[in-house]
C-alpha cells in the first residue's frame, strides 16, 4: 500500500474510533480512540487464535507500511510540540524556571537511575535477563513525561495555570534532555568509544539542548520579523507552518534537539508573536488551525499506540514485568519530583499536593515507544519494547482517566491555595 493509501486508511479508521467514543463512551478523545483501539487489537488477535485470521492480516500488513519510530519523531512530533508551546504563558514559565528547569534536567536523570538499576533487578527476577547498560537505556526512555500525552489531558483536567504551566513546562522540554541521555546510553550500549567519554558526553549536551536552544530562538525570531509585514491569516498559517517542518528538519540535519529547539520557537510565536505581530482575526485563526491539528495528530497517533499491540510479541512474563515496572516508575517520578521540589520549598511556596499531582502527572506516552522502537534489533529490544508499551498504556489509561479527579480533590481541599 502507498504513502497516500496508508494515511487514508489511518485517518478513516481513526475518525471512526473518535465517533464511536464521542457516541458511546465518552471518555476524553485520545484516551478513548487508544481504548478502543486496543480492544480491536486484542478481538483480533484472540479471533486470530481462533482460526480468523484475515482481519489480523490485514491490519499487520496496514501497520507494517508504518514507521512507528519515524512517523512521531520526525513527523508528528514537531507540530504536536509547536501547538502546545503556542499556549503556554512565557512569564509564567519564566516564574517558574527553576522549577521547570530542574524536573526537565536533574528529574530525568534521577529517574533514569533509580529505573534503569531498580529494573535490572525485576527483570532479572522474571527471568528476563537484561544487561546493566540496557536497563539503564530503558530507564532512560521511560524517565521523560510525554508533552503529547500531558498536554491533550490536562485541557480537561482543569489545573490552575501555575501548575498547568510547571507540568506542560516540563513535558515539552523534558523530552529533549531524555533524548540526550538516551543517545549517550545507546552508545555506551552499541560501544562507541566516543560517547562514553565525558567531554563526548558534554559535547553531545550542549550541541543538542543549547543549540537546540539557540536555533529555536533564532528561526522564532524570522518567523515573528515575517508575520509583523503581513495581515493575511492564510499566510500568516503558513509561515507558522514553514518554521515548524522546516525548523525541525534543519535541526536535525544540524544534529541539534529538534523538539527544543521547535518548543521554544513556539514559545516566542505564542507570546511575543501573538501580542506584537498578529490581528485579533489572526490569532483566532491561528489558534484554530493549530488546535484542530493537535487534536487530529493527537488521535492518529493515540490510535497507532492501540494497534500496536498487533505486531508486538509480547509474553505473559512481559506483562507482569511491565505491570510491576509502572509502579517502580511511579515510585521514581516520585522521588525526582519530590527532592528538588522539597529543597525548592525553603525559598518558595508550593500547594501541599504539589508532588502528588507532578507525580501522577507525568504520564507516559508515544516518545516512550518510540525511542523503544528505535533500538536495534536484538533480544535486548523485544524486551524493552514490550515492558515500554505495557507501562504507556497502564499510564495513559489509570493516570490520565484520574488525573482530572485528583486536581479537583486538591482544589477542593485547598480552596484558597494557589498552586505554586
């Protein structure tokens, strides 16, 4: 099947999943186009077993035309990025830098240890004997909070702003620094010589996150000096549009973090851009092109989680050692939010369920599964891949269906507390 015929057939069968969950069970839309999905999977597979094999055939010959990896890290990835960063308050995230920028650096690597050592000892214990190194690369694909997965939830969740900004803050830059110490990880693994050195290591840092950085900054800057000589929203869309594919695509060519450098670029467009560059009728149009795009993006990709479990061999041992890791990985993004934010509390406030609500936050997403995907093939991948992919769906099911409830539980309590 073609590129064309592929992308009609994702679309078709996600728009019918959003319809039947819109209809009928009503749970928030990713959340529901992933059940769904999944449950179609699992009726497959079982009818599979049961001699029916044509419907399963077809969906694995469907999914095997798409490249998990590279349709979400250099595809949908970007635009997701930009449309969540088009809305998040620069003051408010500048107020809370500190707080964003320690959970983003020293949270995933606190994480990545505590995961990647705790893990070596579970697996082991199943029988699923993983060497050191690549326990570690897990725990490093499974430390950062997805922005796509946090960002879609909590527009229902209804956070104040202040903690909406710490959570969205760090899930859309977090990623980027997992992706380096992800790479660093991975070459140790593969045995380059030169990412197990620590100038290798600096290096690799502050090319992919400053750089990343700095570019974003730098094609934000284009973008907003070409929107201030034009009052035309069709164009206006399109220049926005321009800097994400093409920003994305030259940072990676340039080998710097694309995702940050898009985030930040997004954050200039978003504020700077959006109060000195556009017209009312500009940003109302704006807004809706990139909201109705994130939604899309978000469905598709939330449906392919689901059909994922098609093509991935995933044994019982797999499953138990993936159920008892997402509690070991709620335990670590306990333990790295908890730490900084209590040495933070000496010089500034914070609500009393602060911790609670960043720890059940942090959900898991399409990034995990996709670095997990990304990994040469070996027996060391299957493992990862499906412990990844039993942790992503126990989070994005328990974590975001109760996310809502447990940000109202706080508010409730607290009434006259803001969440710092």
């Amino acid at each position: 099947m073609d590129l064309l015929g592929t992308a009609s057939l994702l679309m078709t069968v996600t728009a019918l999943f959003a319809y039947i969950n819109y209809r009928f069970i009503r749970l928030p839309v990713t959340i529901g186009v992933m059940v769904i999905s999944l449950v179609f999977s699992m009726v497959l597979v079982l009818l599979s077993k049961a001699g029916l094999s044509v419907g399963i055939e077809y969906t694995e010959k469907l999914l095997s035309g798409v490249d998990f990896d590279a349709t979400l890290m250099e595809g949908m990835l970007s635009f997701l990025l930009f449309a969540g960063a088009l809305h998040i308050n620069l003051n408010e995230l500048l107020n809370k830098q500190w707080v964003v920028g320690i959970l983003a650096s020293v949270g995933v690597i606190t994480s990545t240890v505590i995961v990647g050592l705790t893990s070596w000892i579970v697996l082991n214990f199943f029988g699923l004997e993983l060497p050191l190194i690549y326990c570690m690369l897990f725990g490093s694909l499974i430390a950062p909070t997805d922005p796509v997965a946090v960002l879609a939830i909590l527009k229902t969740a209804g956070a104040s702003k202040s903690l909406e900004t710490k959570i969205a803050g760090e899930s859309l830059f977090n990623d980027g620094i997992a992706v380096v110490v992800f790479l660093v990880i991975l070459g140790i693994a593969v045995g380059d010589s030169h990412a197990a050195t620590p100038l290798g290591v600096a290096r690799l840092f502050v090319q992919e996150t400053i750089g990343g950085g700095l570019f974003g900054l730098f094609i934000g800057w284009i973008c907003y000096r070409l929107l201030k000589t034009v009052d035309n929203y069709h164009v206006e869309v399109l220049l926005t549009l321009a800097l994400v594919m093409g920003g994305y695509a030259a940072a990676r060519a340039m080998h710097i973090s694309g995702p940050i450098a898009i985030v930040v670029a997004g954050l200039l467009i978003g504020n700077h851009g959006r109060r000195f560059a556009m017209s009312d009728r500009t940003r109302e149009n704006l807004d809706t092109f990139w909201e109705l795009l994130d939604e899309i993006l978000n469905a598709v990709l939330f449906m392919l989680i689901g059909l994922e479990i098609i093509v991935l061999n995933i044994s019982g041992h797999h499953v138990l050692a993936g159920i008892l890791m997402f509690f070991i990985v709620l335990c670590a993004r306990f333990i790295a939010v908890g730490i900084p934010v209590s040495i933070l509390k000496l010089r500034q406030s914070f609500h009393p369920h602060v911790v609670s609500i960043l720890t059940w936050g942090g959900i898991r997403g399409g990034i995990s599964v996709a670095l997990a995907l990304s990994l040469p093939i070996g027996p060391e991948r299957s493992v990862i891949v499906s412990i990844t992919y039993v942790i992503v769906i126990m989070s994005v099911i328990l974590q975001g269906l109760s996310i809502k409830s447990l940000v109202q539980y706080a508010a409730t309590k607290y009434p006259t507390e803001s969440t710092h």
